[in-house]
C-alpha cells in the first residue's frame, strides 16, 4: 500500500470516528461538516481506484 492510499484510508477512519462523536454528543453543525469531508474522502478514493471497506469490516 502506497503512502497516498494509506493516508487517505486513515483519513476516512478519523472521519468516521469524529462523525460518530459528533452524532453522539448532538453537534448537528459537525455532524454535517464531518459528513460532507467524508463524502469529499470516499469521492477522491473512488477517483483514484482506492477500495474503502464498510465501518466496521
């Protein structure tokens, strides 16, 4: 794995852990901002042919 797709993979993890916190603690404004940087990363990896598993496989 190269370094790109490593940082970008692990991107997307932070993301995922910071949306779920956002979710949990009732931060609307961050659940939104963090949804979209995540749409945002999940778009640039199928742009570049990264393969990203579900949350949780």
């Amino acid at each position: 794995m190269d370094a790109f797709t490593a940082g970008l993979l692990q991107r997307i993890r932070t993301t995922q852990t910071d949306l779920t916190r956002a979710r949990e603690t009732g931060d609307d404004y961050l659940v939104e901002v963090e949804q979209a940087e995540l749409e945002d990363l999940h778009r640039l990896a199928a742009e570049h042919g990264v393969e990203v598993a579900a949350p949780g496989a």
